[in-house]
C-alpha cells in the first residue's frame, strides 16, 4: 500500500505542470464596432456621438473637448485585440478623430 501512494505522488508530482487553471476571456471598455465608426462624422455634437457610440470609458474632467474610448480583450491571460478611439471636441461640435486598433 505505501508503494501505490508514493508511485501515486510521483504521478501527480510529474504531472504538475500540464494541469493549468482556467482563465476567463475578460472584455473591458466599449468595444466600438466599423458600423459605429461609419456612422461618425466630422461636425457631429456630443449628443450625437454619445447616441451612435454611447459613453466614452474615459470623460477626463481637465479636457472636456476629449473622448476616450478604450477596449480591450483578453484570452488566456494575453490581450489578443486592442482598440483605442479618441474624439476631439471644439465646443460641442467633433472636429477629430484618431484610430488605433491592435491584435485583430
């Protein structure tokens, strides 16, 4: 009997490193799809924006004339995709857009 629980324990011991928890997918921010991003246009108001895309993740309150919409995706513990959306405001009207996108 002592033999099977140290062969057992040895059979665990060495099995170790192929037994790997469970790592969820974690989506995080507002993922912004190409339809959305058809719909925006230059001269669009805040009202506006905030219909076609919704809130931004990030409304920094020391530049109210910057959206930030921020997504990402993560499998296994790695991002596997990456958006970055930032809108420019002068007044309430959208005058910019840049569009970084990683991973897809």
């Amino acid at each position: 009997m002592r033999i099977k629980l140290i062969l057992l324990s040895l059979m665990l011991a060495s099995c170790s490193g192929c037994m790997t928890p469970y790592k969820m997918d974690v989506r995080q921010g507002n993922y912004v799809t190409p339809e959305m991003r058809e719909k925006l246009k230059i001269g669009m108001t805040k009202p506006q924006v905030r219909y076609v895309l919704g809130s931004p993740t990030i409304n920094d309150a020391f530049h109210g004339n910057r959206w930030d919409y921020v997504y990402s995706l993560e499998r296994g513990g790695k991002v596997v995709e990456k958006q970055n959306l930032t809108l420019y405001f002068e007044g309430d009207n959208l005058v910019r857009m840049n569009d970084s996108q990683a991973g897809q």
